[in-house]
C-alpha cells in the first residue's frame, strides 16, 4: 500500500471494522467483525473476539481490514 500512514489515519479507535481471512480448508473467506482499539503510525491493533483481543496490521496485512 503506497500511503499506509493516510489509510490508517482514516481508522477511528472504537469503530467496527471487518477482518477478511482465507479460509484454506474450506472454499471462500471467513469475515470476522472486530472493533479498532489502537492506531500508530505504521500499525493498527484490532481486537477479534473469535480470535484474539490484539491483532497486528501493518503494510503486510492491512488488506485484509475493511471499514464496515
């Protein structure tokens, strides 16, 4: 992503957002709804409850994070 600190300044903290992941055992993605909890300048921290209260999205994942 060219402008990664622009996107992620277009996070809020406390907003809905949704985690896209490849499913590989099974066909299609699983969407998991997750809420921002903090936001640096190069990282954005997410907490899922189905998965974990501290996921990590930087310039390597950051695709997989969507505004609702």
């Amino acid at each position: 992503m060219k402008n990664l600190t622009q996107y992620l300044q277009s996070f809020e903290t406390g907003e809905s957002v949704r985690y896209f992941v490849n499913e590989f055992d099974t066909t299609g993605k699983k969407i998991y709804n997750g809420t921002v909890i903090s936001i640096e300048e190069d990282h954005i921290i997410v907490n899922v409850p189905e998965i974990s209260d501290h996921l990590y999205f930087d310039e390597d994942n950051i695709d997989f994070l969507k505004h609702v």
